[in-house]
C-alpha cells in the first residue's frame, strides 16, 4: 500500500506510514460509484468496475490487446468478453488452447491470477516444489530398502526351523520371550543359513556402567561325518531391534551335542540361566557330548560364558553308562578337569542339578575302590617279574588239595617272553611238545613249542632247593617233579596234578 502523503510503499496492515509518520488509510474511494472499498482492491466490491489499471496491466493475459485491457473502468468480465471475441491467428489460437488446458490461472492471495511459467520462476514456489521432490525421492529410497530386507529374510525360511517375524513387536513388550527374540533375530540378520538350531537364550542383566541388558542364546548343529560345533551369541538392543553378534564358536571332532533339558535331566530353572560370580557376568548352560559311533562311555559337559571376557570355562564329567532301577541310564561321570577356580567350583555344585549325572553313594564309592585296587593287583601280577607270586596266589587251594590226596587242575598263567633267566636254569628236559626248566630257587616252568607261550608249572613260597623233573611218559606229556611240597605227576597238556606217594 502506499502513503497518500508521500506516496512511500508502506507494508500492509499498517496505522502509519515507516517514512513520514502520517496516519494510514485501509481505504479508497471507486472512482465509479464512489464507495469506500478495500485499499488493495483491483475491482470494486461495490460495482464491479476496476479500480487499478497498474495490477491489471502485470497479470492481463498476453493476448488480450492493450486498448482493451487498459479501458478505464470496464469490468473483467467485459474485458474477457472483448477478449474471446478478438480475431487470433490460428497458430496463436492452437497455443492459447494449450496453455488453457495445461496451465490454468490461479488465484494469490490478493486474488491475482499468476501463470504457471511465472509461479516457476519465482523463488519461494521453485523451492517448495524441490522440497516436496526431495521428500517423496526420501520416502521412495526407504521403502525399497524395507522391501529388500524383507526379501532378504524370507529367502532364508526354508533353511532353518526358526520362524523369522518382526522383532519390534517382540521388544514392545518387556518381558517377551528372550528365545523368540532369539530365533526372530538370527532369522532376520540371516544368521540361520549354516543349518544350526537354537538350543535356548537367556537375558543377562547391564553391569551397571558401560553394558546394558544383553540376549545371551546358542545354537547347536550335529554332524556325523565332520564336526558338531555350537555357537554362542550376543544380542543387543540398538533402538527398536537387538542386534546378535556371533562370539564363540566350538567344535567337538566325533561327539555330538544334546542340549535338551529332558536329556540332561535337568530343571529349565537352573539349566541355562543367567549367574554372577563375584562381581562377573556368566551365561551358564549344560549339555550331553557323547562319541559318534556311541558306547558304553558318556559324558555330560557344563559351560560359563563370562559376558564381557568372552572366555569360556568347560567342567566336563565322563564315565560309563549304567541302568539303574528306575530303568534310565545315567553318566557314573568324574570331573575331567582341575577343579581350581571359581568357575569351575560353580560348575562342580551345578552339576548335582543335572540329574544325568549320577554321583556314587558311600557303598559304591567302596565297591569301586576295591575293584581298582584288584585291578591294579592283577596288572602287577601279570608281570613276569612276579610270576611265582602270581601261581601261588592263583594255586594255593590246590596245592591243599593236593596235599590231602585230591587230583586237581593247576592254573598256568601263559607269556609272551621269558619268565626266568636262562643262567639260572639248573635242569631241562624236553619232548616233542615242550621243554621243561627246574630253576635253583626251585620253581619249574615250562614252554610250549607250538604256541610260543611260557607257563609256569609250580612256584615256591620263598627260596628253596632245587626241584628234580624228568618224564614219566613224554609221549603223553606226562611228567614228575620232587619239589618242596612231596612229589607230583603233572600233565603238560591239561595242567592236571596228582601227588605222588613217598
């Protein structure tokens, strides 16, 4: 608007003029009909006459001839009239009715009509129209890269039991299920296609200072002709999604891998769970690894994941496999390993709740120390070093026998080498069969030509004289001795020995 003093464009809505302080006037007077009409009218409210030939003159179309456009109160609608009727060439025409169709007139907010191509060239609408592009080219772009994700995913679902879905909908909820959050995220960041199958996950509370709340979950995957391994993850939550990581993997060459709380015989609640010991985070879980080709030998193995280390503390108990009475098979299993540190203390109280595992009574614990002892006893005897001691603890009831007139069949224990030495030997005699040696400390062993096997034939308790043999029938293999203990007939084929009367 202008100042009707100084004639000053003052901004609208204005009481005063910014030039000259005179008083403003939101009012004009219609030359035609004389009523007070608005100041920024271009045609009268009143009479319909224009009122501003300058406004008029910058919006008129181009084709509407300057006589007319510029008549001094005629109507727009006379104008426009005069307008249409005008002659036009015809190539002007097939342009007019182009830019009629293609680009209409619209209004401003002073009710100016502006063309298209001068709404272009102007500032604030070319940079409207850039903003709206970059918006729309934005949504375009996320869009695709959601599509491609999804995709992504769901090529993955015929690999792996797990079931992908949308884990926003899962961490929504604060006490959703860590496995489902497990399987829905190894599903969605394609960490399913190596076959493994989740065994079970837990939530491991922050540290309190630089770690928040941490998903902890393994999968396992069995093979029988390389090598079984489980994985162990770490989910974090980033926003609206937690994000796994893979932190260990571990192989086991010829076992396999069970980690199903019906296997182990073991309470969900405490086989896998989260624990603390000291001031350390662990995840802790347990699981069956017996050999491939199977047996009678077992073993169950438990396992801490310390959270921030990443360090892993295996306890593994390993024993034979026996039925008790209520039909099941249990582990007889003892610690493999040194038990040395806090985890593995930990690991050695858990393992009473893994029932698999069968810890022996006080009875059995007895029963099974005298059984290693007389295995131990049996081995040192089976040493040739200790033969005479072996056929006299091996034959003491039947040298009684023997004495009291009774016929009975020695045991003689066979071996591979020598059981005496040869410088020691004080009489031989031989058959066809075998070859028999009286010693000095009066023992008599014998050795079988055919199976290449030594064997003794009597031993004494402690030194003594020389024993005398020799053959009462050699082709029959029939011998007699005169030892410390009388005299006897011995069969070298069948070890039968009668005593001989003095």
């Amino acid at each position: 608007m202008k100042c009707d003093k100084c004639g000053q464009i003052v901004p609208d809505g204005s009481a005063f003029c910014n030039h000259c302080g005179n008083a403003m006037s939101h009012d004009m007077v219609c030359p035609s009909c004389g009523q007070n009409i608005p100041m920024n009218s271009v045609f009268c409210p009143k009479c319909g006459k224009m009122v501003r030939n300058d406004m008029h003159e910058e919006t008129q179309p181009a084709d509407v001839p300057a006589t007319t456009a510029t008549a001094t109160g005629a109507t727009y609608n006379e104008i426009e009239r005069e307008r249409q009727q005008a002659p036009r060439d015809p190539w002007q025409e097939t342009q007019h009715q182009h830019q009629h169709e293609q680009k209409p007139y619209y209004a401003n907010s002073d009710d100016e009509e502006i063309d298209d191509d001068e709404n272009l060239s102007s500032e604030p609408a070319h940079f409207n129209r850039n903003v709206v592009i970059g918006a729309a080219a934005v949504v375009i772009i996320i869009a695709l890269l959601l599509l491609l994700r999804n995709c992504g995913s769901s090529g993955n679902d015929d690999r792996h039991s797990v079931t992908g879905s949308d884990s926003t909908l899962l961490v929504a909820d604060a006490n959703a299920d860590p496995m489902a959050i497990f399987n829905a995220e190894l599903s969605r960041n394609n960490f399913t296609g190596d076959g493994a199958v989740a065994a079970h996950a837990v939530k491991v509370p922050g540290n309190g200072t630089d770690r928040p709340e941490v998903i902890m979950g393994v999968t396992t995957k069995n093979d029988t002709e390389s090598r079984s391994y489980f994985k162990i993850y770490k989910l974090t939550q980033n926003g609206q999604v937690w994000m796994p990581e893979l932190q260990h993997t571990q192989y086991l060459n010829g076992r396999t891998i069970n980690m199903d709380n019906s296997a182990l015989i073991a309470d969900i609640q405490n086989v896998p769970r989260a624990v603390k010991i000291g001031d350390k985070d662990y995840y802790y879980f347990a699981y069956v690894n017996n050999p491939v080709e199977g047996g009678s030998i077992g073993r169950v193995s438990l396992a801490l994941w310390n959270v921030d280390e990443k360090k892993l503390t295996t306890l593994d108990y390993q024993g034979p496999i026996k039925s008790l009475e209520d039909g099941r098979q249990y582990v007889y299993g003892k610690p493999l390993q040194a038990i040395n540190s806090p985890e593995t203390r930990f690991l050695q109280q858990e393992a009473h709740n893994v029932k698999l595992i069968h810890f022996l009574t006080e009875e059995e614990l007895k029963a099974e120390q005298e059984a290693k002892e007389k295995e131990e006893e049996a081995k040192r005897l089976a040493d040739p070093d200790n033969v005479d001691e072996r056929w006299n603890e091996e034959n003491q009831e039947n040298v009684e026998a023997l004495k009291k007139g009774e016929e009975v069949t020695m045991k003689a224990a066979n071996y591979d080498k020598p059981i005496f030495n040869m410088k020691e030997i004080n009489k031989k005699i031989e058959n066809e069969g075998y070859i028999v040696f009286a010693v000095k400390n009066g023992a008599v062993y014998g050795f079988n030509k055919n199976t290449r096997k030594y064997f003794s034939i009597f031993s004494p308790k402690g030194d003594s004289q020389p024993s005398d043999i020799g053959f009462a029938d050699s082709k029959n293999n029939l011998m007699r001795m005169r030892t410390s203990e009388g005299r006897f007939s011995y069969n070298l084929s069948t070890g039968k020995t009668q005593r001989i009367p003095e």
